[in-house]
C-alpha cells in the first residue's frame, strides 16, 4: 500500500515538476517593475495594460565613448576622457538627420549619437578655442538660410552663454553667434545661466534661465534681446490670497519685507513642426501652467482659466509606503513626437505621462522606487525623447539611456489615436475593439467607439459607448440626434396622445361645470358650508 | 373666509405667499400626517435627483451610492432645523409651538420638492444646450421655497420681517450647534462602547485563564 502510495507520489511529483518546468520556460519573462494605470472621468486611477515595456538600456560605454580616450580613434577628447556619461542633463532628437545628441553636463561636452545610439561625434571645444562649461541644454535644427548648414543651439550654463554653432564635422563645431546676458534695462537679473534652449524656424532664439520668471528669453537671428516669451502665471493659492489682502494693510517698510509672490519659470521645452512651443514647470503639483502649448505670439491655447480642463502630471500626490514619502508630480522635460504625440517626464515618480495632440492621456509607464537598479526605475530622469515609436529617458544618476518599445497593445492604441484624431472613426473602429480585448478598462477606447457609432448613425449603440466611457460632453451630442429620430419616427403616435389627453381635459371640464364629476372627493375647495 | 381640505390648505399655502399661513395659523389648521409624508417626499426628490437625473446632467459620484448622507441632509436636517428653531424662538418670545414649526417648515419645503422632480424628469429629455430651463426649475423651487419659509416662520411666531430673518439666521446657528453636539455624543458613545467591550474581553479571558 505504502509502496503504491509512494510510487504514486513520484508519478505526481515528476509530472508536476515537467508542467513547472515547461511553464516556466513558456513565462519566463520580466515584467515591468511598475503597474501601468490611467485616470478616468472623476481622475481616479484605473489599471491598464502596457502601452509600452522596457526594451533595453545603454550606458557609455554601450555607446562607444571608449573611443574618446583611445588617440588612435577620430573621436580623440582627451586621455582622461570618461567612458561614461556624468550627469547629462538634455538630449535632444534631430528627426531630420535622425541623430541623437546629448549634452553631457558634467564631463563639459556635447555627444552626437546615431538612432542606433552609437557614437558619431563628440565636442568639447568650439572653433574659438573655447571649452564648454556644465553645457545642459541643446538643440539641433538645419537652418533653412544660406547653404543649409547644420546648427546646434548649446546653453552653456556656466559661461552664461547660449552658443549658435554650424556643426562642421565629428569633432568640430563652427562659433556662428553667442548670445549672452542682455544689457538692456529690460533685463533686470543680474545672472545669465541659460538650461535649455530652442529655436523656430526662423532661427529665433529661445533660452530658459534660472531665476528669470518672466519667461524664456528671446533673442532674434542676428543675437538681438526681442523680450520674454510665454511668462508663467502665479498660481492662485490661499496664501497668495491672503497675502494680497495684507498688502493692503501693511505699511511700505511692510511691504518691502514680504516675499513676492512670482511665477514659476519654466523648466524645459520642446518646439513641435507647426512652430507651437510647448512648456513644462517644475513646481510641485501645480495646477496653473503646468503644460502650455503657446503659439508664436506666446498666447497659452491649453489654457484652463478659458473654461478647458486640461490635467498633467498625476492628480493627486502620491504616497510610496515603501519608501515612507509622498511623491508630487514635478514636470522636467517635455517632448513632442513627429507623430503628433506628446511625452512629460516626471521627475519625482520618473514617470512618463503620454497625451494626444488634445492633450488627452493617453498612457503612463515609468518608475522611481528603491530598487531603481532595475531597468526600466529612474533616479535623476532628466529628459526625454521619442523617435520611431520608441521612447528614449535619459538618466543623470544612472547615467544610461533607457528605451522603451511599443507592446502590442501601445501599437494599436497609437494607431487607433491616430485615426481618431484625424477624424476618422469608422476606420478606427475595428482598432479600438481589439484594443477593448486587451483593455477593457481603457476609456478612450469606448469613446473612440461611441463616434464611429455616431458617425455611422447608430445613436443607441453611441449612448451606451459614451456612457461606458463617462463622457458627458459626447454623450450630449448623441442624445441631441436620438432625440430628433425618436421624435421623427413617433411624431404621429406623440401627437395623436396629446390630441386625446386635450380632449379628455376638455370634456372634463365640460363634465365639471355640469356638477358631474368622475373622480369623488376632488381636492380642493369644499363645497361651502350652508350659511356663510 | 377659507373652507379647505387638508391638501386644500397645502396649496393654498403655497400658492398664497404674503396671507396663506396667517389663514392657516387663524384657522388653526395644518396637518402633521401630511408634513410627515412631505418630509418623506423631500427624501425621495433627493435621492431622485441624484440617481435618476439624466446621464448628461448628472455630475455625481455614480460610482458609489450612500443613502446615508441623504437621509442626514433631507430628514435629519429638517428636524434638527424644527428643534432649532424652537428653541431660538422660545427665548425670542415667538408664538410657535414644535407642532406648528414642524408643520410650517414642512409645507413650505414642497416647491422645492415638485421643482426638483419635474427638473429630474426634464433632464431625461433635454441636452445641454437647453440646460437654462434645468437650471431655472432650480431658482424657482429655491427661491420659492425660501420666500414661504420665511413666511411660514413669521406667521408662526407672530414675528416682524426683520425679527424673523434674525431668528432665521440663528437657527441656523443651533443647526449647527446641535448636530456638532450630536456627533460629539456620537464618538464619545462609541469610545464608552470600545471601553465596556474591552473590560468585557479581558474578563472573558483571564475567566477562561
């Protein structure tokens, strides 16, 4: 009996062991070390799918900057020249050249990287001989004057300077123009410290500079101070409230002693293809300007004091029990994709928030936490980038770039975005519900559903779409239109009903004057009493 | 003078803002059944127009339903404004007693209610664009209701108009003081109860040692 028991046994423990052994090679993977969620209508946060997972990340040395202390290679810096970044601060796309470039703050030079993220250039000197100090912001755009040489935009923080320079080659940077602190009664701080830059297309200079709150500083081609562009406003708090209600009381001596309430600057921004400028701020859990889109006049279109509810960023603060701290959102870098699509960067939760070109969330991936040894965790995120449906975050901490690639379900929901806001629903209507079979949860998918709907004439089927999704707005729209076929269709029956209930009320009425009534007792007035 | 039913004298009252509870007063009329069944009503009108209002007026937490804090803020406030009331109006030499202020109040709350249910039923048939008649139907049943409570009160207490918007406002206050004191009883209630059930615990323990 024993004997069989056992025998049984082994049977049961070698099978289970084969069926452990095979699922864990058909589940050997690793997940992401964060859960992917989304907010809904009422901005509680509700999980969803991956929109994308980590692909891989590459360090220095992954790049190839051995070769810059290698005095055989082209690339040759330096001997001391530091095989790994030092705490880059800006990395910047250039979609036309498809060229990475990073302004590698703290090793006092700018890397020119292939979409590959190899190694193709390296500077850090310009053609006058002078070096760059703590460079942490750059930008590259192809100039559309002249001959079309190559610019690079660098702000170089502790020269006090913003650098214009033609790039000449792999390791030589012509010096076109240096812009450096306006002397003009306009500007009135005493410091330069420009960290990060952009130019338009009409090679306008735009620089971010610490403690300068009245916006970015602008500079036209020929290095002349045009003025501020796009100030942020103060966001309006109790204590902000309450400090104007004592400026009235307080005497000047008073006054003169109270901190002012100013603007936050900005922290960093990106230029899209139509020349709107896109702004982030840092501040913690600002709801005021916490993203602006501005146009070429520095007029905010995602302006919320116009009656918009556009939210960035997480909504609420977020406790990390873990890490016994509460995390707010704080901005650090936006980027827009030539798809249209927009990524912040979260420099607190490391974060990145993914909109649409409405400013609709669209996904959220991306974390800090203890273990940020883990791919994929940050420390010091610092900029991000997106090219080629891929998301590259650059690291200050851990000096390395982190990729992140589309899942399948990020690609279908990006393709059906696309779609979406382009006006084409019934194309994107096959997308969104493959996209429902992986998400059920995802709320723009039920809305993207609800307009093909409603395109396609199907009111009822829209009103259950909008419905699922919580969008009033839509919901509105749809109901307008079934109302109007309700009342087409049953227009006879309708009128026929309230021809028979006047009648009905006449007759009534008629009845009543006679003395006769069809319901006893009627309320009202009592009959009056005899005598009075 | 006015010979009413019951439901008479109800619509009377309202739809006679300036003399009708001076009749009611001088008649000695007024039902408590039918102030009851109003209170009863206000209940339903607001659980109606959180729940049944159409989708696209709807700005509730749907996700969740407590009927609780409707209860607390139909009937629970609606007593607490008859007892407070009456007692203000006790020390302010009003002529009401707790019967007429509860009947008073109550009847005076009914363009309110018939407001919010013929605004919950339009909302199911009307889009955005024609919120204005939604919104009116709240102004209207509002500032009716006000007009008549202030009526109701002056009536009852026999008060001039300015001596009734005073003692209004203090109510108000007693409101306040009430339910503070009303919850402060509640927590100490609930400690005394923890208290008592610990003792009992530990003397359930060391008995079975």
């Amino acid at each position: 009996m024993l004997r069989i028991k056992n025998s049984f046994k082994k049977i049961l423990c070698a099978g289970l062991a084969a069926v452990a052994a095979m699922s864990m090679t058909l589940d050997a993977f690793a997940a992401e070390p964060y859960r992917s969620y989304i907010y809904d209508t009422w901005n509680d946060s509700i999980p969803s799918q991956n929109a994308y997972r980590i692909d891989k990340t590459v360090t220095g040395y992954e790049m190839g900057l051995s070769r810059l202390s290698d005095p055989a290679d082209s690339l040759f810096l330096g001997e001391k020249a530091s095989a790994r970044l030092s705490n880059a601060k800006d990395m910047y796309f250039d979609p036309d050249e498809k060229e990475f470039w990073i302004a590698d703050t703290d090793n006092n030079r700018i890397l020119r990287l292939d979409d590959e993220l190899n190694l193709i250039g390296a500077y850090n000197e310009l053609s006058d001989g002078s070096h760059f100090a703590a460079p942490s912001g750059i930008y590259v755009k192809r100039s559309l004057y002249d001959d079309k040489p190559l610019y690079i935009y660098i702000a170089d923080y502790e020269n006090s300077r913003v650098i214009k320079a033609s790039v000449e080659s792999e390791n030589e940077l012509k010096l076109v123009q240096e812009y450096t602190r306006p002397d003009t009664d306009l500007y009135t701080v005493e410091t330069f410290n420009p960290s990060k830059v952009v130019a338009d297309f009409a090679e306008n200079v735009y620089a971010v500079c610490t403690s300068v709150n009245q916006g970015a500083v602008q500079f036209n081609r020929s290095g002349k101070f045009q003025g501020y562009y796009g100030a942020n406003r103060v966001e309006v708090t109790a204590s902000v409230i309450a400090q104007k209600l004592w400026r009235k009381f307080a005497s000047n001596e008073q006054i003169s002693g109270m901190t002012r309430n100013v603007p936050v600057e900005y922290a960093n921004f990106d230029i899209d293809e139509g020349g709107f400028i896109y702004t982030v701020t840092e501040a913690a859990n600002t709801t005021t300007d916490a993203v602006k889109k501005l146009n070429p006049a520095g007029y905010n279109i995602w302006d919320n004091s116009t009656g918009n509810e556009y939210k960035f960023g997480d909504i609420a603060s977020e406790y990390d029990p873990s890490q016994n701290q509460t995390y707010s959102t704080r901005l650090t870098d936006i980027c827009v994709s030539d798809n249209g699509l927009i990524n912040v960067l979260d420099f607190s939760t490391g974060r990145v928030f993914q909109y649409d070109r409405n400013a609709k969330l669209l996904c959220i991936f991306g974390t800090k936490n203890s273990t940020n040894d883990q791919r994929g965790s940050f420390s010091n995120p610092n900029a991000v980038e997106a090219y080629n449906n891929n998301i590259y975050v650059i690291d200050g901490s851990k000096n390395d770039i982190t990729i992140y690639s589309e899942t399948t379900f990020g690609a279908l929901m990006h393709e059906a975005v696309e779609l979406y806001d382009q006006g084409r629903y019934s194309e994107a209507k096959p997308i969104w519900e493959n996209v429902i079979a992986r998400d059920g949860g995802y709320p723009m998918a039920y809305v993207g559903l609800g307009k093909a709907a409603l395109n396609e004439g199907e009111y009822s089927k829209a009103l259950d779409y909008f419905e699922t999704a919580y969008d009033q707005d839509d919901y509105d729209r749809a109901f307008k239109y079934a109302r109007e076929e309700f009342l087409k269709k049953n227009f006879t029956a309708i009128v026929v009903v309230l021809l028979v209930l006047v009648v009905f009320l006449f007759v009534l009425s008629k009845l009543h004057k006679k003395g006769i009534y069809l319901i006893k007792g009627r309320f009202g007035k009592k009959k009056k009493r005899e005598g009075r | 003078m006015y010979e009413f039913t019951p439901v008479g004298w109800l619509k009377h009252c309202i739809f006679h803002p300036v003399e009708g509870f001076e009749d009611l007063r001088w008649k000695k009329q007024g039902s408590m059944k039918i102030a009851l069944i109003i209170v009863f009503f206000l209940f339903v009108a607001m659980v109606a127009d959180r729940q049944m209002t159409g989708f696209q007026f709807n700005n509730n937490y749907v996700k969740i339903f407590n009927v609780v804090p409707l209860i607390v803020q139909s009937v629970v406030y609606y007593f607490t404004w008859c007892v407070g009331n009456w007692s203000i109006c006790t020390l302010l030499e009003g002529e009401g007693t707790f019967r007429k202020i509860s009947i008073y109040s109550a009847y005076s709350l009914v363009p309110y209610i018939v407001c919010t249910i013929i605004k919950v039923i339009f909302s199911n048939f009307l889009v955005q664009e024609e919120s204005i008649w939604i919104t009116a139907l709240t102004y209207l049943g509002f500032g009716w209701s006000i007009v008549l409570m202030i009526q109701a009160m002056r009536a009852c207490h026999q008060y001039s108009f300015s001596k009734t918007l005073i003692s209004m406002v203090l109510t108000l206050v007693a409101m306040l003081l009430i339910l503070f004191l009303a919850i402060l009883l509640l927590s100490l209630f609930q400690q005394v109860y923890v208290f008592i059930y610990q003792i009992y615990t530990e003397i359930a323990y060391r008995i079975r040692g």
